[in-house]
C-alpha cells in the first residue's frame, strides 16, 4: 500500500488521515506526503488526526508525524490525535512528542549538501513510481483495445486543437527565432573560412535532427504539458477522479491515453511546421548579414534537405510526445491536497517533462551517431 497523508478542511477544522507504512524504507515519500498535507491544511485553527489507516509505524515514521504536530502547534493551530482507530500508533507519537527538546524559534539553515543528499535519497522512488506508472500506462492498452468504449474518444479533437493549433503561434515563433540564431552563428563563423555557402546547409542538418524537436517539444512541455498537469490535478483534489471510479471509469483509460494520444498527432505536425519557419529565419539571418541571394539560399537549401534528416527528426517526436504525456498526467493523479499542492505538481510535471525531453533527445542522437545514421 502507498503511503499518503490525506488532508482536507472542514471549516476551521482541519483533517489529516495517514496511512500506509510509516517506516524507515518509505521516509522519502513520508517527507513528500507531510509537505503537502501541511501546505494544504494551513491556516486553520483546528487539526484532527486519524490514524486508522496507519498499517505499521516505526520510530522514524513517529518521529516524522510528531515533528509535524510539533510545528502545527507551534504556528497556532490545536492538534488532537484519535485514540480509537489506532491506540498503538497514538502513544509512539506521544512518546517522541514527549521525549523532543523544545524547537528553536528560528528553523536551522540547511545547507547545499544535505539538500543534494535529501534529492538523491529521493530519486530512487521518484523513478520507481515513474516505472510503475509507465508499466501501469502500458498495461491499459491493451485493455483499452478490447473495451474502446472505455476511451473519451470525443475529447481527442478538442485536445488535438489546444496542444496542436492553439500552440501553434508560439512553436512557430520560437522555432523561427532559432533559424535565426543558427543563421547568424553560421554566418560569423563560416565567414572566416570562406565557407558561407555551406549555412543553409547547417540550418537543415541543425533544425531538422536536433533543434526542431527539441525546440518544439520543450514548448509544448511548458504549455501543454503544465495544463494537462493542473487539469488533471485539480480534479484529483476535487475528487472528480474518484467520482470517475465510482462510475467504473479507468482514468488512466479516460483521461491519460486521449491526451498521450493528441500530443503523439499534435508534436509531429507541430514540428514540421517549425522545420519550416526555421529554414525561413536562417534566410532571414543569411540575406541579412552575408548578403547571399534569395534564390542562392532556397537553391541551396533544396539540396541540403534530405529524408534522412527529416525523418531522423521526426521519428522522435512521438516518443517525446509520450514522454510529456504520461508525466504530467502522472503528475496530476499523485496530487493530494488544495491549490498548493496543484501548483507544486504542476511545477514538478514542467521540469520533469523538460528534462526527460532533453534525455529523450541524446538517447536518439547517440543511437544515430552509433548507427551511423
């Protein structure tokens, strides 16, 4: 069973409900789950806490949940444990409540090495549950081709237009802003060697295997992929998620395979129209500064393009494209909480989302340069 900290609000009473394990192996998550149940429920003067759902407790697990009352307490609120549904787990964090010194009224600096010490803690269940999602993503699939009905099918054009059309103005002008930039890099630099025929040439090879995916990616990671995120979070925290399973409603059917689906139709097209525009900036960049003619760029562009650049390119956007999909909506299904753990999912799906893209991207480049493709 995971481990969670459930929180809501009740009027001016707040309610925590932990379960799971609370033990040495989970302490990574446990830090997670308290930072948002505590970001969640603060504010209120009145906290209950319900340890029915607590299946094993540890000293590490108590010392955790005691340090957590200690500072609700701390910034005002009156904290009161339930003795009934889980007496035993009630006297551990008694004990360790008991047992603490007093806490200063300045919280200790930490420093830059416990910080990375505590990421790196982090990261092995962070891919963990990245791995058990992609598993859990997989196995719908099949799943889903037995029982389409189970698929909100009507949602995919609407998706395909947000990520897709309403996207497309800003892939458009970041992918022609780095023409741009490859046209007058190669200009100030080939110059020197004479070589300023050979620019349209490196628009091609740069924008069409590398720049343009990635560019366009990265993008729709900030944008589409952060709105995929919050959606889905805020019907998490909404409890809209739980009303789908009450219907017999697979989210993972419902909601994350028609956004994976439109962001692999969305990305590709997406791309081949920034391919586009990038070869027009670096014709704006070319004619700008080495003063090459019109017809000397596109005659000589013609003969840079080839399908090997162009579909080495955009063989990888899909698997971008899957990547942005299943974390943010990821993202989104983990989210418990109010507005601030929204937010701080939303967050963590763009960064997530950036960084796979960019890994994604010199997986494929490796596996070029070592097929010599």
């Amino acid at each position: 069973m995971s481990v969670t900290v459930r929180a809501h609000r009740d009027g001016d009473c707040a309610y925590l409900t932990p379960s799971g394990q609370f033990d040495l192996a989970h302490v990574a998550t446990i830090v997670e789950e308290i930072a948002d149940a505590e970001a969640s429920i603060d504010g209120c003067p009145v906290v209950e806490v319900d340890l029915g759902g607590v299946e094993r407790l540890d000293g590490t697990g108590a010392v955790l949940l005691a340090h957590l009352l200690d500072r609700l307490e701390k910034s005002g609120p009156t904290t009161h444990i339930s003795q009934s549904r889980n007496p035993r787990a009630a006297r551990l964090i008694a004990l360790y409540r008991q047992s603490r010194p007093d806490v200063p009224s300045k919280p200790r600096k930490i420093g830059v090495l416990p910080r990375v010490g505590a990421a790196a803690t982090r990261m092995p269940s962070l891919l963990y549950r990245l791995a058990d999602f992609v598993g859990r993503s997989a196995a719908v699939v099949p799943k889903a081709a037995l029982a389409p009905r189970s698929i909100d099918w009507r949602s995919v054009p609407s998706l395909v237009q947000q990520i897709g059309a309403d996207g497309l103005p800003v892939a458009s002008a970041a992918n022609f802003l780095i023409g741009v930039i490859v046209g007058f890099l190669g200009v100030s630099q080939l110059t020197r060697f004479g070589a300023t025929a050979y620019v349209p040439q490196l628009v091609v090879v740069a924008q069409f295997r590398e720049l343009g995916p990635l560019v366009t990616a990265i993008v729709v990671a900030g944008r589409s992929g952060a709105g995929i995120a919050s959606e889905i979070a805020t019907m998490k925290v909404s409890e809209e998620i739980d009303a789908l399973r009450s219907i017999g409603l697979d989210p993972m059917r419902w909601l994350v395979i028609p956004r994976c689906l439109a962001l692999v139709l969305a990305l590709p097209l997406l791309t081949w129209v920034g391919d586009l525009l990038a070869l027009l900036g670096g014709l704006v960049a070319t004619m700008s500064r080495a003063g090459m003619p019109f017809r000397e760029y596109v005659t000589a562009t013609a003969n840079a393009i080839t399908a090997r650049d162009l579909f080495g390119g955009l063989v990888k956007t899909p698997f971008l494209a899957m990547a942005i999909g299943l974390i943010a909506c990821g993202q989104g299904l983990v989210t418990h909480g109010g507005a601030a753990a929204v937010g701080t999912r939303t967050t963590s799906a763009v960064v997530q989302s950036i960084f796979g893209v960019i890994a994604i991207s010199a997986l494929f480049t490796w596996l070029y340069a070592l097929l010599k493709i």
